[in-house]
C-alpha cells in the first residue's frame, strides 16, 4: 500500500475511534479525546491527499459490504486535492471544537457525530463507483443534518434551518440519484471507468440529461443561486466549528461533483453544458456577495459570502469548458487550476472566519453586528485573526484570494479572442463579474471588520466580552497559517493542482514558476506575492516613517476634540452594520428591493411633539421569495385539499383504489 493509501486509512481509522469515544467516554472527557483524534485523522487525510497529489495511487475494492455492485475506493489527483483540503479543514476545526465544545456542546450526539461527518466527507471523493460516491453522499449530508440541529431546542430557528437543510439537501441527492443512474444504465458497471467508457457511445441528449441532473444536485450542495436557500440558514444556525467544516469543506464537494461527472466520466461535453455553468456561477457571485454587503448577522454574511465564493469557482469551471470544446487546452486548463486554488484558499480564509465568528458568538451571545463593536481590546487575538481572514477574503494583495481571482481574470482576459461569438460576450461580462464582486467583498469585510471589531461597544454584551480559550485560538492560528503560507508562496499548491487537471480535454500543468513567482504556460503572465507583500510592506514602513518625522519636526500640544456643541460622541452615533451598508444598498435597490418601514409615535399632549421613532429594515431574498415562496403555498394547498380525501370511509378508499386500477389498466390497453 501507497504511503497516500496508509495515511488516508490512518485518517478514518481515527475519525471511526473518535465517533466511538464521542459515544462511549463520560461527558467531561469527550471533547479532548474526540477532538485530538480528529485533529491527528484530519492531518493524516492532508498528507494522504498531498500523496494522491504527487502522483501516489491507491484503490480498495469491498465487493461484500453493498449489494450488487459492493464498495470501491481509490484517489486520483482530483480527488487527493479534496481529500487535502477537507483534511486540514478538519485539523483547525477540531482543535477549535475541544474548547468551543466545552460548554454545552459536549454530548454524545454531537462529540460521535463530528468525526463521521468528517469520514463521510473524506469518502466522498474518495469513491470510485456510483454506488459508493450516493452512499458516502447521503452520510455525509444525514451526518451535517444532524449537527445543523444540535441547539434546536434552545432555538426555534435552529428547528427551521435544519428543515430546510433536510429538504433541499434531499432534493439535490434525488438528482445526483437520478442522473448517475441514466448515466449507469448506458455503462456495462457502476464504475467510474465503466462510465467513462460508455460516455462516448451516448446519445448527446442523454448527455446533457445526464449532466442537467447532477450539475443541479451537486450546486444545491455548493450552495449556488438559486438552489441556495438552505446555506444562509443553516451555517449560521449550526456550532461556529461545524459551520466551518460545511462553509469551507462540504460545498467543496458539490464543486467536485461537477468537475468529475463534467470533465472525467462525461469527458467534456458540449459548450452548452460550460455557458450554463458560467451563467449561474456569475450570477451566483455577484447574488452572493450583494447579500453579504448589506447583511448585518455576522454568520449568515460569511455563509453568503460562500454562495459569492462558490460562484467565481463555477466561473472558472464553466471558463474551462468552453475553452475545451473551443480547443483551447492551455487556457482551459488555466482556467481550472484557478478554480482549484480558488477553492483552497476559500476553505483556508472561510475556516478562520467562521472560527472567529464563533469566538465573538461564545463571548457576547450575539451575532448582530450593529450590537457588536470594541472588541479590539477586549479580544485582540480574535480580533486579528479575523482581520487576517478579512484581508484573505477581500481579494486584495497581499491576501489569500488576490492570487486565485487574479489567475481567474487572466484566464478570462486571454479567452478574449479566442473563437466563437459566445466567447468574445461571455469572456468580457465573466470580467466585470469578478471585478464587481471583488470590489464589493472589499466594502463587505471593510464593514464586518470595522463595525464589528473597531470603534466603542454598542452594547453590554459587547462591552463584558473576554477573548476565547486557547484552544479555540489555536485553531484560528492554523487557519490563519494556511492563509499566509497560499498567499505569500501559491506555487507550493499551484504546481501540484496543475496534476490534478489532467483529466479530460484540459491540459496539465498550465502554469509554471519557481518559489517566489507564478508564470503562466502558454500565455503571457506573471506575478510574485512574496515580492508584492515586500514591496507593500516597505511602501508602509516609509509612509508611516515620513508621517512620524514630519510630526516629530512640530510642536504638539493636546485639544479638545470639535464635538459641534452635542458633547462627547457615545456609541448610538457611530456607524453601524446597517448605515455602513445603506450607500450600497441605494445603488444596488433595483436589484435588492429592501423593505423599510418608519413608525412615529407622537406624545398624547401634542402630534407636534414626538415620543419616539422606530424604523425597522430588512432585506428579503428575491429569489426565495419569487421561487420558494409561490411553491411553497401551492404546496400547502395541495395539502390542504388531500386532507378531504382522507375522511376515514373505508369504501371510499375501496373506490380509490378501484378507479386506480381501471385507469392504469386503460392506458395499459392504449399504449400497447
């Protein structure tokens, strides 16, 4: 057995002992077992998945354990690559958890559960039939329902979230369901190289049923517009440690899903396919982040910002399929690893963010952040970590996500001329896109950072608040680390993501460089983070040098601040969440449709005189509220209607089934 293949048995052999003590061991000693096998597993599944990576191979075949087709595993690149990311993601959160689970999160249900969660994530791409891929899928998604729901009784919220999680995590399963089934009944096996094999030979609209299906099952599980109802419920609602695992490792998954039914076992497709995708992953991005612009619960804007982020990812992918069917193999395969690199430092920043989300939630029991404020000194471990998660996101140099967007702009930019009318329309809109969202996840993390952390407290709770445990810190300064290292010295992950794309239509391999300089194969492009970080930091350090010399040449002397005659500014006068967000909100109202509403209260001795003034502002989901919400009442009345079916006759029910089968009967006659 491959060191790869050692390392990943390693990982869910500890991860199946954990689930056991989470279940077995006395309450007090869960979390520090659980979470130090879980921590040790999750860096074993980062090894095996950086062996895959570096070409290791390793399959295991279980012919008894299902039925028919029994269970096979094995780990390409593409498939090491996630199982990597989804092992640190892992690594950080467990750490985390043996503080943050201390106190009221350390029952059996939610101590066991955690790390088959983790394995059932780990399996997934791990999975080399269709049989194994649906199995270890629907684990995965039983195993998060069951953490999302955690705290239900302590919130009625938590309740709702989980619903919605169960019906539409449900929903995407019926469709991966249906289309690897179509898809497996053209292929002598369920084997991804039976399916492989049988692609060719398929109808191209059976093709594109095919690949329908599974794109809008795995995208409901990436969290993409409009199939995204679920994610700004539920990742708020769950354990700020589980949120990461699914904000940062399992919408991965969907991403993953579509890359390997897309690319491999369909080997390319049609350009149909790629322009869709292109379509929804831009919309879903600019959706995404817009929400998170003017969203005010600390964690339900980083679970949008996962839609944003999930959405330049598909932009990516779907940039890489039109290139491919325009043969374009260097450009596609560029396109892809920006993807890919998108998607790791994704899990790196939005595991440090929701790490630290929960870190503010464990110390002032809120996630509001116009309640928040002035937590720099009260928390200032936090407070930096999440700044460094802030910047990672923000697609600003020298942060995490300025290197992926920068490689997806210069796929983009290249595609211009390349063939077809589709291309010279689609290429210029993906730009402004990414340009649009970048510029907006700036002004998002300006505000979640500013109003949240800076300024004076804006409530008791705030003001009270203490900087979390060390454990809890020392999983932020994994995430953290992971952030610094994809952001200062990318080429350490770029050469090996370009193996990972050798799949298909793409070529491997897209872009070149040494340690300190990313260089783009076959098109011209480069650039060095390191250098980039350097020169900024210098920039500075001279600025900041400059400033204190011309103030050391002046006499100083101390004034008052100009209060225009109100008095000293309390904290009701600084900037909120809200207000910081309303310039966006003007431009954007066409698309955002924001509901406010102000009520006047006058004193009973005059109208002229005012007791007090209430506004009230929301901002509702347009997409929910034009696609859910209609289904939904349609659904009730159907409901509604049923019930007067079922009165109890015994004969009516006789009648039902009787007319049943005469009508099957008929149409049995008429269509033979």
């Amino acid at each position: 057995m491959s060191p790869a293949g050692l390392s990943f048995v390693a990982a869910l052999v500890g991860l199946g002992l954990a689930a056991v003590a989470g279940f077995a061991l006395p309450g007090a000693a869960r979390p520090a077992v659980v979470g130090a096998l879980s921590a040790v597993s999750g860096c074993a599944a980062l090894v095996a998945g950086v062996g895959a990576l570096a070409g290791q191979a390793w399959s295991v075949s279980l012919p008894g354990v299902l039925p028919l087709s029994g269970l096979v595993f094995a780990i390409d690149p593409l498939g090491g690559m996630f199982v990597a990311v989804t092992g640190g993601v892992v690594a950080a959160a467990a750490v985390y958890g043996v503080g943050y689970t201390g106190h009221g999160l350390s029952g059996r249900l939610p101590q066991s559960v955690f790390p088959v969660f983790a394995a059932a994530m780990l399996l997934v791409p791990a999975a080399a039939t269709v049989g194994a891929l649906l199995v270890c899928w629907e684990l995965m998604a039983v195993a998060s329902l069951l953490l999302v729901v955690t705290e239900h009784r302590e919130r009625p919220e938590v309740a709702s979230a989980g619903r919605w999680y169960a019906v539409m995590t449900h929903l995407g399963f019926a469709a991966i369901l249906a289309g690897l089934m179509l898809f497996a009944a053209a292929a002598p096996g369920d084997s991804f190289a039976a399916l492989r094999a049988a692609a060719p030979g398929m109808t191209p609209g059976s093709r594109t049923v095919v690949f329908v299906l599974v794109l809008a099952g795995f995208a409901s599980k990436a969290g993409i517009v409009p199939l995204h109802a679920w994610l700004p419920r539920a990742h708020p609602e769950a354990p700020s440690h589980v949120s990461a695992l699914m904000s940062a490792a399992m919408v991965n998954l969907g991403i993953y899903g579509i890359i390997r039914v897309g690319f491999d076992l369909l080997g390319g497709g049609a350009r149909g396919w790629w322009i869709a995708v292109l379509a929804v992953g831009a919309v879903s991005a600019l959706y995404g982040i817009l929400q998170a612009a003017v969203a005010t619960d600390l964690k339900r804007l980083l679970a949008h910002s996962t839609t944003e982020n999930m959405g330049l990812v598909l932009v990516g992918v779907g940039a890489a399929g039109i290139f491919a069917t325009s043969g374009e193999r260097v450009l596609a395969g560029l396109a892809l690893v920006a993807a890919l690199l998108h998607t790791v430092n994704h899990a790196a920043f939005k595991t440090l963010l929701f790490l630290a989300a929960g870190s503010v939630l464990r110390a002032t029991g809120s996630r509001d952040l116009d309640a928040l404020g002035g937590l720099r000194a009260r928390m200032p471990a936090t407070t930096l970590l999440f700044g460094v998660g802030a910047l990672a996101a923000s697609a600003l140099p020298p942060g995490t996500a300025f290197v992926s967007e920068w490689l997806l702009l210069q796929a983009l930019v290249h595609g211009l001329p390349a063939s077809g009318a589709v291309t010279a329309i689609a290429m210029p809109l993906s730009v402004a896109v990414v340009a649009l969202t970048a510029g907006l996840a700036v002004v998002t993390f300006v505000k979640a950072f500013g109003t949240g952390f800076l300024a004076r407290p804006r409530s008791e709770a705030a003001a009270r608040a203490a900087e979390s445990p060390r454990g809890m810190v020392a999983g932020m300064v994994l995430a953290a680390g992971a952030c610094g290292v994809l952001a200062l010295a990318p080429t350490v992950v770029v050469s090996a993501l370009g193996r990972a794309t050798a799949i298909g239509r793409l070529a491997a391999d897209p872009i070149s460089g040494n340690a300190v300089t990313v260089r783009l194969g076959g098109v011209a492009g480069a650039l060095s983070p390191l250098m980039l970080a350097v020169a900024l930091l210098a920039g500075v350090i001279v600025v900041l040098g400059a400033l204190r010399l011309l103030a050391s040449r002046r006499a100083r002397r101390e004034a008052r601040l100009w209060d225009c005659g109100a008095g000293p500014p309390t904290p009701r006068m600084e900037y909120t969440a809200t207000s910081f967000a309303e310039p966006v909100q003007r431009v954007f109202d066409n698309v955002l449709r924001p509901e406010q509403d102000v009520e006047v209260t006058h004193a009973d001795e005059s109208r002229y005189l005012v007791a007090a003034i209430e506004y009230r502002r929301a901002v509702p989901d347009r997409v929910e509220r034009r696609l859910y919400v209609p289904v939904l009442t349609a659904l009730r009345a159907w409901g509604r209607a049923a019930r007067g079916l079922a009165d109890g006759s015994v004969h009516r029910y006789l009648g039902y089934g009787f007319g049943a089968v005469t009508v099957l009967l008929i149409v049995l006659a008429v269509t033979r």
